[in-house]
C-alpha cells in the first residue's frame, strides 16, 4: 500500500505504524513468535477478533507480515513478518525504553523483568538475537509446512 501525498517519513511511519495494535502484533510476531489468530487473541492486551482481523489484513497489505501458506485454510493460517515487518523492531525497542521506567518494577513478571533487562543492557544485541531467533523460528515454520505437504500427498 502506497500513501503518494505523505512525503513526510514520521507522517509515512504513523500511517503505517501508528495504532497500538500495529506495533503490538508485530511485537508478538517478533518477539513471541505467535503467528496464528489464537495466539494474537491470547494477548494479555485482550484485542477484539474484529479489531485484531482488521489489523492483520492491513499489515498484510502494508507488507509487514505475509501468510506463511497463503493457499492454506482460514484456520491453519500462519503469518510471519517480512524483512519490512522485522525493520520495526529498532522503533518497538526505543518506545519501550521510553516508557519502561515509568512502569512500577513490582508490576512487572519475571519474563518481563527479563526483558528490560535485556533491552536496556545491549539494545543493540537484543534486537540482532530477536531478528536471528525469529529468522530461524520462520524457517523451522517453513520446514514443518513442507512436511505436512508431503505427507498429505503420500
């Protein structure tokens, strides 16, 4: 989807980006590798079907995620960031680190404590280890496909 009369990069990233959920589906596809429906509905944030349907078709058409088997049924669709997708990590990362110490450390679960840590320690490691886990996460999704292929033609 192109957006001809934004020449303005911040005005182009908002369009894209700029709803909470956006940045949120992609930080579970990036971060938690969830890459189903169920797995995005599961959130602790709690999105609407409706919502959660509408934000994953413009991702799509945006071309941050792709559907892994586009030929697949409703049901067993997979989808997995693109290269494009992934590209917003570094901006997910900097609006976490904007807001993280205003967030009551005692709120926080271990796997989130975990995280802050991580991030504020070597932001720059942090996001290759997450772009490299989530690569291999994607080809391991990839591989698996292949074999349900070929079994269903045995």
């Amino acid at each position: 989807m192109e957006y001809p009369l934004l020449t303005c990069a911040i005005a182009r990233s908002t369009k894209v980006l700029g709803d909470s959920w956006s940045l949120l589906i992609m930080r579970d596809i990036i971060c938690h590798k969830h890459s189903k429906f169920k797995h995005f509905k599961a959130s602790k944030e709690k999105i609407a079907s409706n919502i959660l349907t509408n934000r994953l078709k413009s991702l799509l058409e945006m071309g941050l995620i792709e559907k892994l088997d586009p030929n697949g049924s409703k049901k067993s669709t997979t989808y997995i960031a693109t290269q494009k997708g992934m590209d917003s990590l570094p901006i997910i990362c900097q609006m976490y680190l904007f807001s993280i110490d205003s967030i009551d450390e005692n709120l926080l679960d271990d796997m989130q404590k975990n995280i802050k840590k991580q991030i504020k320690g070597d932001l720059a490691l942090f996001q290759k280890t997450k772009i490299s886990e989530y690569i291999d996460f994607v080809e391991e999704l990839r591989e698996a496909l292949e074999v349900s292929k070929l079994s269903k033609k045995k």
